[in-house]
C-alpha cells in the first residue's frame, strides 16, 4: 500500500518529471541506492521520468531537504539538462557521490575587516524580510555564496553581485530549512553619495545597499562592503551602515559613511522566481506558489512614481522660467539646487532627469556667480550620470547635450569636471547612438564646442574619441539645418583653435570642404556664416597647407562676397576680417578698418560670435 502524502500545501504542485536515485558501480545486488543530502549543493531540476518507491530509498539526512542523482544512463540521455555530481571511488571500491568542496578559507589582514558574504547577507535578509516576509538561513546561503567567487571579487559589489547572479541560479534553503528559495537579485548601481542617500530615504532602517566605504581612511586600498540603512542622527550629510565582522563572524560595529569615504555601491531588489520543497515520502519536489509582495513594499514604489511625476512637472516649469529675459539670480541659484537634488533622488525616472536637465541648462549660466563651485561641479556630474544611465533615451541625451553646452562654455573649472567625468565620451556616443537625430546632433555638437573651447586637454580628448569624425558625419547628413552647421562649425573652430594637431587633423577628413560648403548653402543666414568665418579663422591661422586648400577651395573670394550680404553685421565682419588676413595678407585689415564705421550689433549676435574659439 503507497503511504499516504503529507506535508504537500493546498497551493503546491508536482513537478512534471520526478526522479530515481542511481545505483552505484561495485555495489552488490539489491543494496538499497544512496541519495545524496543537499546540504553542501543545490537542488537539481529532476529530468527522469520513473519516479523511486519510498520503501526502497535510504535518506542519508530524512529530516531535511535531499536530492536524488540521475543513473548513468539517465545522465546519458538527459545530459543537456542536468549533469549528476562527479564520483570518486571508495574504499571498498565503489563509487560514490562525490560532495561540493568546502567554500575556502579566508584570511584576516586586519581586526577590522568586514565580511562581504556576511554583509550582502544582511542586505538580502532585510530586503527579504520587507518584500516578502521570508528568512533565509545564514548557513547555508554563506557556504554556496563563498563557492561561486574568490575573496578578491567580494570587495567590489557590482563583481560580487554579478556572480551571485550567474548561471546556475542562486538556490539557497529558509530559515525552517524545508524550503527551497531561487533568487534573483535586481541590481542599480549607485555613483554618487547623493544617490545612495536618495535610497536610503526611501527604505528608511531598513538595510537596501551594499556599499563600499574606507574603514580607516580615504584609500580606496582599504575599502571593506557595509550595508548602509539610515542617516546619521545628528549629523548632517552621514549614512549609518551595518557591518558584519570578519574576525568573529558577528554582527559588528556601526559605521557612519560620509562621502569621503563611500567608493560605490549597488542597490539589492531580491526576487524569489520559484519557491521549491522536497517530500521525503514520495521522493518529489514540489514547485510552491511565491509568497506575494508585502503591501508596505508596494506602497513604497507607488509613492516613489507619484514623487517622481510631481518633479517633472516642477523641473518643466522651472525649464521655462529659465528662458526668461529678467536676471532672478537667488531664485535660479534656489532652482539649481532643487533640480539637482531631484535627479539624485530619483535617478532611474527618465522624465525626472530629462526635465531636470532642460533646466539646469538654463538656470547654471544665470547663477554662475553665486552658486557654490562644488555645488555646480555636482549639477555637471548628475548630468553626465543621467546621460550613463539613460543612454538609450534620445530625449535625456539631448537634454543632457544641451546642459553641457551653456554650463561649460567659458567656465575652465566646469569645462575639466566634465571631462573627468566622461563627458566627452557620453556626447560622442551618443551622437553614434542616435544618427538620425538633427537635434541631438546638434546639441552634441555644441557640448563639443563648449567643452573644448580654450581648453588643449579636451581639445585633445575630443580628437581622440573620433568627435571629429562624428561631426564630419552629422553636417554631411543634415546640409540644410542651419543650428547643426551653426554649432558644427563653432566645434571646429575651438578644436582648431591654437592647435596645429586639430588644425591638420580636421583638413584631412574633410572639416575645411564642409565649412566652406555651409558657407555656400546658407550664405543668407548670419549665424551660420558668422560661425563659419571663425572656424576658417582657426582653421588657416599659422597653417601654410590649410592655407592653400582654402584657396583652392576659394574660400577668400566666398568670404568677401558673404561680407558685402552683411554690410551691417560688425560680428561677421569682426571674423572674416580675421579668416581673410590669414589668406590675402591686407585685405583682412582694410576689411577691418571699414567695419568701424558700421552699426552696432546686437547682443545676442555678439554673444553668439564669442562661443567660437578666436586663434591668439
């Protein structure tokens, strides 16, 4: 008589396949077959279809969870599938089942070293907890996070948790041990302290980050992992951080993070995809129904959207306060604070970070006097993190493009916080990304410009990312918009600018052929022209072999015709004056002689003509 099943939930259901344990080579006949404990490794996907009688299985450990290994044949035959654990002879000369190694040892270099299995295990257990309701067993979940990296990996978070999350997948037993728990662990990275800070908000106590920090100092040498959970009491800008001690084993001393100190860290969402229990009885697994996500988490998210909605709509409405014409500097300084504290918070909203940039873009020129430089070092960062993090979103690059362009022109101090932060990496990239993009491409074009504009290293940099070669690209796809052929040629001309490397470099692929031709097609338009003149400036100055193209190219007699359109434009003069001294010695200077009698320009003209680098 089969006995009876118990301990099968109402909602639990069998797997399709059960399994049989193998007999073992050199076994006598009629020995009843071994299964082997899954203490020390993780349950396998059953693939055979016969299924073991109780009676004639022999638990090595019936009280807790076990697994069955395939025959040989079976091995054979469902080999894509699962592939039993290796075998080793025994003393009597059989061959038995051979058991997961024990995960290595580690040494301590210091007393004060954390443990980064034990850290990680603290962040899952909370998250856990408050997502679901479950515990898992610490044991356990240590011995196989050990076997699957080396200790130089679990000093970094993103390297630790991508091998927690590698093939195959995570299994680890509950706190009971009767359950099985398959996890996958839904990682963001975090760059910034303002980041992390934005998360630890949102799960206030409750430890949600595996962070690097420096325990005893600024060296990242000494960086160990904490698991941050609250901010500091009493003081302003720190983060509380559980650690877990190496030494011991223990749960160790609190440690206030600070910004200094913090080197990274990765934001851990734990999801259980199947929930799994062995029945000893009948010698099956049973697949379980996944507990459900606890309405406290959800409340969390739900709030973090509705949170996430009201700043876009306030970042919008302060993007179209900024283009104004009054000079409120104290509420543009106000309004560039507020909208980069709202991209840390809500770094993974792409309309958050989108509107935020718009804004910045308008209000950084304005406050430029009175907001703080680390303050607008850290706007300039979150722009470019926003860029990292949103790169297939065209709409957050071209805001991102636009942001860079107005805060670095003119500005040393921005123009190299960017650079360190690869900007000019993001900017080309994204200008490969979206080719079709006349916005975006021009908008790229002028976070070159400004990014490069007096400045050899990024001169430099922007040459060496093939920037050239992607705005070569752009005004050969879009001849016909004059605010892409406007900021193309205001790049050329501050790359160019002072710099014979640029200079020969942009001749060669073409960059003189292309700023002559924007001259011919939009010969009516002041910008363009005007931007044009001061890139063949560049371009010529000091140059004897661009010197001579642009001759072949007649660009002097095309520079002369464009002046006499523009009687009246001093800027357009001002540059071709410049571009005409270089290629028909005198004719520049009676050329500026002449436009001292003309009319003022505009403002706007004249600020228009000083984004493009003028050769010294």
């Amino acid at each position: 008589m089969t006995p009876p099943r118990v301990g099968t939930p109402p909602s639990g259901k069998k797997l399709t396949k059960s399994f049989s344990a193998p007999h073992h080579v050199g076994t006598p006949p009629g020995s009843p077959p071994i299964v082997e404990d899954i203490c020390h490794s993780e349950v396998p996907t059953p693939v055979c279809s016969r299924r073991i009688p109780v009676s004639s299985v022999r638990l090595a450990t019936p009280q807790r969870l076990a697994s069955a290994s395939p025959t040989s044949e079976d091995a054979a035959h469902d080999g894509a599938i699962f592939r039993g654990p290796a075998l080793r002879r025994s003393a009597s000369g059989g061959l038995t089942p051979k058991r997961k190694s024990s995960p290595p040892t580690e040494d301590i270099d210091q007393p004060g070293e954390t443990c980064p299995v034990g850290t990680a295990f603290i962040v899952l257990q909370e998250m856990l907890a408050l997502k679901y309701g479950v515990q898992l067993d610490e044991h356990d979940f240590t011995c196989k996070a050990k076997a699957r990296c080396d200790p130089t990996e679990r000093l970094s978070p993103l390297r630790f948790v991508a091998a927690l999350n590698a093939e195959p997948p995570l299994k680890v037993k509950d706190f009971s041990t009767e359950r099985l728990i398959q996890l996958r662990l839904s990682v963001t990275p975090v760059t910034t302290f303002a980041e992390l800070q934005g998360f630890v908000r949102r799960w206030p106590g409750t430890a949600c980050a595996l962070a690097a920090a420096s325990l005893g100092g600024s060296s990242g040498r000494s960086a160990q992992l904490v698991a941050p959970y609250r901010e500091a009491y009493g003081c302003a800008g720190g983060i509380v951080a559980k650690t877990r001690a190496k030494s011991y084993g223990e749960v160790g001393p609190l440690f206030t993070l600070s910004e200094d100190s913090f080197h990274g860290a990765v934001i851990l969402e734990p999801v259980i995809e199947y929930v799994l229990r062995y029945q000893s009885e009948t010698a099956v697994m049973l697949e379980l129904q996944v507990p459900p996500v606890s309405e406290e988490f959800l409340s969390v998210s739900a709030a973090c959207d509705a949170e996430a909605k009201l700043a876009s709509r306030f970042c919008g409405a302060m993007a179209d306060l900024s283009s104004g014409t009054g000079d409120p500097e104290n509420g543009a300084t106000a309004s560039a604070l507020l909208a980069k504290e709202l991209m840390c918070r809500h770094p993974k909203a792409a309309e958050v970070q989108t509107s935020a940039c718009r804004a910045l873009g308008g209000l950084l020129p304005l406050c430029r006097r009175r907001l703080p430089a680390q303050h607008s070092s850290a706007a300039v960062e979150a722009v470019i993190a926003a860029m990292r993090r949103h790169h297939a979103r065209s709409e957050v690059q071209e805001a991102a493009c636009s942001t860079v362009a107005a805060a670095t022109v003119s500005c040393p101090d921005l123009q190299a916080v960017a650079a360190t932060n690869g900007a000019i990496e993001e900017v080309v990239s994204a200008m490969r990304r979206f080719p079709e993009s006349a916005q975006l491409q021009s908008m790229a074009c002028g976070a070159l410009a400004g990014l490069s504009a007096n400045h050899p290293m990024n001169q430099s940099a922007v040459a060496g990312c093939r920037g050239i070669e992607v705005m070569l690209a752009a005004m050969d796809k879009f001849r016909e918009h004059s605010g892409l052929q406007t900021m193309a040629c205001g790049a050329f001309g501050n790359l160019s600018a002072n710099n014979a490397n640029n200079q020969a470099a942009i001749a060669a692929a073409g960059g003189l052929q292309r700023v002559v031709t924007a001259m011919q097609t939009h010969c009516r338009n002041p910008g363009v022209v005007t931007s044009a003149m001061g890139a063949l400036w560049c371009l010529v100055k000091r140059q004897p072999e661009n010197i001579a193209l642009a001759e072949k190219l007649g660009a002097a007699e095309l520079a002369a015709a464009i002046v006499q359109q523009h009687p009246g434009d001093r800027a357009l003069r001002s540059m071709a004056s410049g571009a005409l001294q270089c290629l028909v010695p005198g004719l520049g200077e009676a050329l500026a002689a002449s436009s001292a009698a003309s009319s003022t320009p505009s403002s706007a003209r004249t600020s228009q003509a000083g984004q493009t680098g003028v050769p010294r």
